[in-house]
C-alpha cells in the first residue's frame, strides 16, 4: 500500500436532514473512520425545502471550514448542481459522492397524494453530477434505476437515456454502519418474559403501515393470543390515528409508547423484546430492525424490499424454529400466532446475532474508507 492510501483525508459531509437514519450515519461515520470528517449540517424539518433549498444554506455554512478539503460526501437530501454552483470555485475540482439514504422516484406517496416531480428531478440531476453515488441496499439501487426510464419517458423530448447509462457505471451498494456493539453492555443475563413482547421501532410512518401491523395484532388478541407491546420508534413528524387507538385498547399491555432518545433506556427495551415486526410497504435499509434483531428478537418481515438481502437464507424458514419472511397479511397473522401461542420457536440469540454483526460500524467502517482512499487517489491521478 503507497503512502498516499495511509494519509488521512478531509471529508466534508452535507446533510440538510440531520435525524433518523441520516443522523446516524454521519455520526457513525464522524466516530469511526480514519479520515477527518467534517459535518455541515441542517435540521431534520420540512424535507421538501431541504431537498430544493438547503444548498444555499449549506454552501453559506461551508464558508466557516477552513481546512483543505480531499472530497465532498453529500447526502440524497442535498440539491447537489445547486450546491456545487454555489461554492463555486471551491470544489470543483474536488471529487463527490453522492449516499443515496432514499430517492423521491420510488418512496411511496400518502394516499390522495400526487408525486412531484421536482424533487425527482433534483435527485436524478444531483446523481449525474456526482462522481460517484452509494446506494445503501441492493433493492434501492435496482429500484432506482428501473424506476429511471419511466421517468425520463415523462418529459416532451430529449429523454438523454445515455445519463442512465452514466448513473449505473459509477454507482455501487454500501450499506450504512450500525452501532450494534454498544448494545452488549445493556444485555441481560437472563430474559423471562410471561407473555411474548412484540416490538414496533420504526418509524410512526404510513410508509412503514402501522395499519396494517395493528390489523394484525388486533386479530391476534382477539383469537385469544395474549402479549405485550413496546412502541418505539420516531413520532415528530406523524402521529398516526392507529396508534391513538391501540393505546386505548392495550393500555397497561404497553410496556412503552413514544419516541426515545436515551440510548440505554432503548437498548434495555430492545433486549426486553421477543419478536419484532414489520409490515413496511417502503424499506431500503431498516436500521430499526437491525438493532432489534441483534438485541434478540426474532424478526417477521415482509419477503420484499430490502429484507430478503438483509437475512441469511438459512434463517429464512429454518427448519426448527418459527420463520421470518411473509409473503401477504395472512401469512404474518399465521406467524404471529404459533410464535405467541409458542406452537413455534423463535431463532436463538446466538443466532440472532450472527445475523448482522459484520455490519457494526467496527468492522463496516473499512469499506467507506477504502471507497474514500479510492476515489480521491482516482481524482489525482
């Protein structure tokens, strides 16, 4: 290796939606690479202007950093054309990458909702623009790319079909760190539950159908199925009504309702689980799931999106122990039910583990940094 892959690089990271799973991935990135990363940053409110307008604050704040700067890492949050532009002369010789957390081509829109187009196109212009774009899941990529054609074909003329072309040459898949490790030291050394604790740690979301879950878990309690709930998860941006309503019928079966920001009350609640589910309709890396898996719950997930990549096949149906994909609503109740009628074993801890540890930040963290090293000595030479 030549001295130029062991020399620490700057990074400056943009991200005009600082929260959740963007959040998360920036600090995990600051905390554990090798390379100086430099965070320039928005709050995590009204996406839309994030999205179309953030660039000229963003370029404003970038006038405070006064280190030399090796390469831009930008979020798919960030008009990236507009943000070039407006640091202009600054990085334009300096290389970018675009992490694409989510696209507005593919994300799912509320009902009585028409997409808007715009944002779409601030996505495909910022991913042409950049010189390298990481999508975070398998199933984001190819969902993106198919999605492209279509969108293209909207306009009059001059479709330019040969950008996609150029956007799938220099795009490749890194899924995001997760801090699983630092979830050890909350583990206890014994776990007993009377009745079987089902989880809910996403996001209070229609994208993620609380409606659907709640369907379910209703349909459970009223076939005789007796259980507890935790409902985690982040609830600033919506408050579902499905949620009002369970906490009316569950009461004291709740053992938690609302977001956490306390990482050891969290961890704590994850290891007090024993089954986490989802019923995503729009899914390209599930953090949540990830750390409720690794705290020892065992996963019933839908058998699309991301989460097929995300479980070992053997895990899948195995043989001696409950499974964990579905295909449709029945199959999840079904599920559901041998699990909390204990007609079915959930998957050992052990094995629940195993599932995901290779993708703790610890071990993850190489990967980023080596695509860094990559491009900036491309960029040199």
């Amino acid at each position: 290796m030549s001295d130029q892959d062991h020399k620490k690089h700057t990074i400056l990271c943009i991200e005009p939606f600082m929260g959740g799973s963007h959040k998360a991935f920036l600090r995990g990135l600051e905390k554990h690479s090798t390379h100086e990363i430099i965070p320039v940053t928005m709050t995590d409110k009204y996406w839309k202007w994030r999205l179309s307008g953030g660039s000229v604050t963003l370029a404003e704040k970038t006038k405070k950093v006064e280190q030399d700067v090796d390469l831009v890492l930008a979020s798919s949050m960030t008009n990236l054309p507009a943000f070039i532009a407006l640091t202009n002369p600054r990085f334009a010789h300096t290389p970018v990458i675009m992490y694409m957390h989510e696209n507005q081509l593919t994300q799912p829109v509320p009902e009585g909702e028409k997409r808007d187009l715009t944002y779409c196109y601030i996505n495909y212009l910022s991913v042409l623009s950049a010189d390298k774009v990481i999508f975070n899941s398998q199933f984001h990529y190819e969902s993106f790319m198919d999605a492209l054609p279509g969108f293209l074909a909207r306009f009059p003329d001059y479709h330019q079909p040969e950008s996609i072309t150029n956007i799938d040459e220099k795009s490749m898949i890194l899924r995001p760190g997760l801090d699983l490790l630092i979830h050890d030291q909350y583990r206890p050394k014994y776990k007993y539950n009377k009745v079987p604790v089902v989880v809910w740690n996403q996001r209070w979301a229609f994208d993620k159908d609380p409606e659907m879950f709640f369907r379910v878990m209703n349909r459970l309690d009223d076939s005789g199925c007796d259980f507890e709930l935790i409902l985690a998860g982040d609830n600033a941006h919506e408050k579902p009504e499905a949620f009002e309503n369970a906490w009316k019928r569950y009461g004291r079966r709740i053992i938690h309702y609302g977001y956490l920001d306390d990482l050891e009350t969290y961890s704590k609640l994850l290891h007090r689980g024993d089954i986490v589910v989802s019923t995503a309709n729009y899914e390209f890396s599930s953090v949540a799931i990830m750390e409720a898996i690794y705290c020892g719950c065992h996963p019933v997930l839908p058998n699309s999106l991301t989460y097929p990549e995300l479980i070992p096949d053997h895990l899948k149906n195995p043989l001696l122990h409950s499974p964990v994909m579905y295909d449709n609503e029945e199959e999840l109740f079904k599920i559901m039910r041998k699990l909390l009628l204990g007609e079915t074993k959930p998957l050992p801890e052990t094995s629940l583990q195993k599932v995901n540890q290779s993708m703790d930040w610890k071990y993850s963290v190489a990967h980023f940094d080596k695509v860094f090293e990559d491009i900036i000595q491309e960029h040199i030479s």
